[in-house]
C-alpha cells in the first residue's frame, strides 16, 4: 500500500510544511504541483459557486485536462503498488474537476481521501465540501471535533510537523502576527495593555481594515511562515486572537504544545484539545484578563512526542488498508 498526498505547497508552502514529517517515508509521496488553473471569464463562470451550490455544472468536464500532467505521477505510484491511496486535503483538492477524482479512482483502483484541515462551513473548504456530495471518497477526516458529528467525518488531529527552526535569544515578551479579520481592535487593545504593564510585545497586523494606526505594531507586512516561527521562538508568549465567527482552533494552539511555549487565547476550544494545560494556556474574555502573573510565571511545557505528527495520519491509512 501507497499513498500519494496532493499537499498543494506549490501555491501554499505551509502545507508542504505540515507534512514534511513524511518526507521520509518510502510509502508516502508528498506531491507539492497542482493543475495550473485559467483566468478567463468561461472558467471563472462555471467555476462560480452560485452555479455549484449542490452539485458541480456538468460543463466544468471541459477543464480535465489541467490535471494530465499530474496523472503522470499517479500512475507512478500505481506502478510501484497497486493499492494505491490518493490523499487531497481541502485546499489541494479543489484545483482538480470531480471528473478527474472519479477516473482516477476507477483507472487505478485507487482510494480516495479527503482531510479538511479548515471547518466545513468556512470559505476555504467550500469546493471540497461540495465534492463530497458528488465525489466518493472512501474516508473523510476533519481537525474540527464540530464536523464529525455534524457530518459524519472521522475526527483526526495529526497533521502538525515540527519544523528544523532554531532557538534565539529570547527578544519579546508577547507575540502576535496575523491578519485583520474583525480582530484588530481586540489585538491593539491587548498591546498596548500589556506594554502598559512594561513587557515588550511583537505584533504585526496585515491586511488592517479601516484607519489609523497603533504606534509599535508593524502593519501591511507578511511573514512566511518559517519566519512567524522563528519570531515564536523568540518570545516567552503566543497571543491566538480567533475571528469573532471562528469555530475552529488554529496553528497557535499546535505551536505552543510542540515548542514548548504558553499560550494567550480567547478561544475557549482550547479547553477541549488534548494537552490543554491551565498553567501553560490562558482564555481570554478581555485584555484586562492578562495579568502580570502569567507573563511571569514559569514555563511548563507539555511532555511532547509528535504525537501530532502526520506520520500518525500515515500509519492509520496504510495499517486500515
């Protein structure tokens, strides 16, 4: 048995990143291309999500032929065994036609499977939760405990790998970088209560909405994402400011259990995840609620052993097959 995992790192390299614990494995390939997808005014039409509410329109058939290159490397692996497991996740899968999916799957007798590694209900999974009404996947996985009872999908929370980053000096008390997203005026509340409090904090704000500026946040600046680490290393504190609508919890929560640092939220999920620790992970209501005593209290990291690590993800497709 083989998988074959579309991570779609050619147009987001963070999932490259999530996954590179695979990179080693002889039964797993991490293929980071996807289809190359046309700008035109007919593509984008039929590709409009007013027209594929329900089900995809039949004449989006007319772009299978973006994925040719790419069976290529299915028949590949195909090649080298015949039990075959195609692994897309919800970003990746959208970039191929469910026709091609379907061929695939019956060509090479191939498996099919879809992990949404963003809630069901958001806007980036929106093609592939479509695709599970006409595309028949033989398992479905969430991160999101909700989507399993909501929908039937097995819940699975491994898709984390711990990146080669190096320790710094630590060079901030409190960071943040994110996107506005309806949360900046809670994340330039929190700064300037916490430099208020005399600790220094490392925040970047992209995409702000609106005017005006808070003196010593960094706005309109990106970070990849080996930088945000980086910059996480180099601070005693995460800061997790989910979107007031946010169902789900997001990369902050992985990165405080695996590199060992506390965690500022006012995301209550936290609470429920495996490895929650009140000591180490602080939920929030209000800014006021950050206190002198968390900033300076000691570290007590979790005991961590991968046990996020997709190599779990791996072992569970190949063992069950």
């Amino acid at each position: 048995m083989r998988c074959l995992i579309f991570t779609g790192g050619d147009k987001n390299p963070l999932f490259d990143i999530l996954m590179s614990d695979l990179k080693d494995r002889e039964d797993v390939t991490l293929l980071s291309s996807l289809p190359a997808l046309p700008g035109d005014v007919l593509y984008r039409f039929l590709h409009a999500r007013s027209l594929n509410r329900k089900r995809p329109t039949p004449l989006r058939s007319l772009w299978n032929g973006l994925s040719a290159a790419l069976e290529d490397a299915v028949a590949q692996e195909a090649e080298k065994d015949k039990d075959l497991c195609l692994v897309f996740n919800n970003f990746s899968v959208s970039f191929f036609e469910p026709a091609v999916l379907k061929k695939w799957k019956k060509k090479y007798g191939a498996k099919l499977i879809l992990y949404f590694l963003d809630r069901a209900d958001s806007y980036y999974s929106a093609e592939a939760k479509l695709y599970t009404r006409c595309v028949d996947f033989d398992r479905i996985f969430t991160y999101h405990r909700p989507d399993e009872k909501k929908y039937g999908f097995t819940y699975f929370d491994c898709y984390y790998s711990k990146s080669p980053v190096n320790a710094a000096p630590q060079e901030s008390d409190v960071f943040f970088w994110g996107s506005d997203g309806d949360r900046r005026g809670m994340v330039e509340e929190i700064y300037r209560h916490v430099t208020k409090l005399g600790y220094r904090a490392d925040f970047g704000i992209c995409y702000p909405l609106g005017e005006g500026r808070q003196e010593g946040i960094v706005y309109d600046k990106e970070l990849t994402y080996t930088q945000i680490l980086e910059r996480t290393l180099a601070s005693g504190v995460i800061l997790d400011i989910v979107r007031p609508d946010s169902l789900g919890v997001s990369l902050r929560y992985f990165e405080a259990v695996v590199y060992g640092k506390k965690l500022i939220t006012n995301n209550p999920l936290v609470k429920d995840m495996r490895f929650f620790k009140p000591e180490q992970m602080l939920v929030i209501e209000r800014p006021e609620d950050i206190s002198r005593s968390f900033l300076e209290s000691d570290t007590h990291p979790v005991v961590y052993n991968d046990e996020f690590s997709p190599r779990h993800f791996a072992s569970l497709l190949l063992r069950a097959e």
